[in-house]
C-alpha cells in the first residue's frame, strides 16, 4: 500500500467487491501500486490533511474517489519535489461528482493564489448523441 489513507482506502474500496467495478479500476489500483513499490515517492500529509480540512466550506464531503485522485494530483511528489502525477483527467458519466470535485480543485488553487491553472474535465453523457 501507498501509506496514505485517501489513496489507500480507495484501492481497498476498488479491491473489496462491494460495488462492481470496470477492469479500468483495477489496472489503475494495480499501477498506483506498481509505481509506489518502485519509486522514492513522498506524500506531503499535512499538505493533504490541510487541503481536505477545506471540505467544511461545501455542503457535501468528498467521496472516496475524489480524495484519491486529489491526493494523487495535489499531494504525492517525486523525490525532486515535482508532482508524480500533476495532469489529473476525469472521464465519468453524469451524477458522479466532477463539478464538485472541480470547485474543490478551485479552492485549493484559490488557497495558493493560483488563479490561472487550466482544469479541464470532460463529461460524458450515458445518452448517445447527447
């Protein structure tokens, strides 16, 4: 395991069986794995413990899938102090959490004096042609 209970809990989640998951899931578990196995990476904690401490400013918590990819994006550095992981793409469909996720992603760029980063996601609908 990574030593982070954002990045953690959602493999174990993922791993679990407890909500049937696509093959993509489980490739990125196994990958984000790999790569803490085989790199010096290190989690700034109290950056992320910061970050997350931001939640009592919306009216929901993050789901599980949310801290994850943010612990990753914001939180994990390679030895040099550059971000492993610094372009966060989301695919899902409709319902999951994006734009929560990306006002989230805002204010933690508004905490830093960022006004400038581009974040993109890409919604797709569960409708064809739509």
């Amino acid at each position: 395991m990574t030593n982070c209970k954002a990045i953690d809990d959602y493999i174990k989640f993922v791993r679990s069986g407890e909500v049937k998951q696509c093959r993509e899931q489980f490739l990125l578990c196994d990958m984000i794995e790999r790569v803490f196995k085989e790199e010096d990476l290190v989690i700034d904690h109290n950056q992320l413990e910061k970050y997350l401490s931001y939640q009592k400013y919306f009216p929901f918590d993050l789901f599980l899938w949310e801290k994850f990819c943010f612990a990753l994006h914001n939180c994990v550095y390679k030895q040099n102090g550059e971000l492993r992981w610094p372009n966060l793409d989301v695919f899902m469909g409709r319902g999951g959490g994006k734009n929560g996720f990306a006002s989230f992603e805002e204010m933690k760029n508004a905490s830093n004096g960022i006004d400038d980063v581009y974040e993109s996601f890409v919604k797709f609908s569960n409708q064809i042609g739509s």
